[in-house]
C-alpha cells in the first residue's frame, strides 16, 4: 500500500519535472510521516525511502528513539525555541527557521554539540495571519542576520502557503517564493548559491511546485493515507 503510493508519487514527480524541462533528480521526496506509527516508516524505508518530514518533537522523540539514524528527518512543524536542543540533535535539516531568537538558541545548542545543521528559512508568502514564517519583505534581512550564525547552514526557502481548493491558485505564491529565492542567491546570501533548496509543494499541489522550481517536495497524505 504504501509501497504502491510511493511509486505513484515518485512517477508523478519524474513526468511533472520532465514536462516542464527539469532533471527529476533534482528533486527531493520528503515523505511527511507526522501522525503515522514507526512501522508506516518501516514500511516506506523498506521501499527505499528514507527521507521523512515530521511536525512534532514529542512524537519524534519516539520514533528517534527506534529509528536512530537509520533514516533522515527534516522538521517542518512549528519550533518552538525552548525544543530547539533536542531538535538539534535528531533533525538532518530543520526547515522552519523563521526568527531570529530561534536560530540564536539552535546555534548556542549546534555550538555545544560540535555540530552544524542545514537548515531553510520559512517564508509566510500569502502573508497569511494563521501561517508562521518571516514575510517576504523581512525575508532577506533575516538571512543575513541568520548567515552570521557559524553553525547554522542556509540551504534555502520554505513555504506553505494557504489552502485553496484549486492548486492552481497556489501557483503564483509558488512562482513568489521562487523569485524571492533567486533574488537572494543573486546576492550571494545563502550557503551554497550552487545548489539553493525550495521547499514547496504538498500532496494536493505538488507537480504545481515542481513546475514553479520546488527541489523538495513535503508529501504526506499521499504516501501514508488521511490523517484521522
Ligand atoms: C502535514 C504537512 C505536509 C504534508 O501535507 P499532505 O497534504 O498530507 O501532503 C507538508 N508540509 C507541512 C509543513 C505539513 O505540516
């Protein structure tokens, strides 16, 4: 079963890139496995999926705590700052940095472990007064200050705009984050301007943000089945 929607989903992302001229191997699958038990992950693991997204420390917490590193994990929930520790230690990237107060934690806690961690800022691109992230305006200012912080690693851009129930009103917000992410690169801001991450794209809309230039797509429902 969710072998089945793996293969659908990874053929879905191949057609949407070749269709519109891009190399699908520059795009990410990261299976959102929030609410789903250990063994969903299993089930997708042993399907050779190995990237997941979860929202919620406590519960990766568990899940960590069998897994270990046997699979990578981006964050994409709401972090709170007071989680930004153990985020630190469980997380390859966490892709909701949105304030500065938050990285400040992330990089005092990355500093006493040794380590670096990738991480996205998230951009509130509808401006949407019930979505967290940095508003575009803000957004580049919030890099730089972001960028002197010697642990943290700038991949790129994430977003989760508003839902409408036709994706293709999402696009130009898609189209936006896109542009935002370009105009910072131009500028040099992020880590590797080689090779800058979009985080775009759910299971309702995710060839909308392969066209628009997503390289990671955050695909839940999907792979695992509604959420109850
Ligand atoms: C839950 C969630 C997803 C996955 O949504 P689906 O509609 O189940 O694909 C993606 N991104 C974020 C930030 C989420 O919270």
């Amino acid at each position: 079963m969710i072998a089945d929607n793996l293969k659908i989903v990874r053929s879905t992302i191949t057609c949407a890139a070749k269709n519109c001229g891009r190399n699908p191997d520059d795009i990410r699958l990261v299976a959102v496995s929030k609410t789903w038990p250990v063994e969903a992950i299993k089930e997708a693991m042993a399907a050779k999926q190995f990237l997941f997204g979860e929202n919620y420390i406590q519960e990766m917490e568990n899940k960590f705590a069998v897994l270990g590193q046997d699979a990578q994990f981006h964050f994409i929930g709401h972090l709170q700052s007071n989680k930004a520790s153990v985020a630190a230690r469980m997380f390859t990237m966490i892709e909701t940095v949105d304030r500065i107060k938050l990285a400040r934690k992330l990089n005092d806690h990355l500093l006493e472990l040794g380590k670096t961690m990738d991480i996205l800022i998230q951009v509130n691109i509808g401006n949407d007064e019930q979505k967290f992230g940095v508003s575009p305006e803000n957004t580049e200012s919030l890099v730089r200050e972001v960028s002197s912080l010697t642990t943290l690693h700038i991949r790129g851009l994430m977003t989760m705009p508003p839902f409408f129930d036709d994706p293709e009103k999402v696009r130009p917000m898609f189209r936006r984050l896109r542009n935002l992410a370009e105009a910072i690169k131009k500028k040099n801001l992020f880590y590797d301007n080689n090779k800058v991450e979009i985080s775009m794209g759910m299971s309702h809309d995710y060839q909308i943000a392969i066209e628009e230039g997503a390289t990671l797509v955050r695909v839940g429902t999907a792979i695992f089945g509604s959420r109850s």
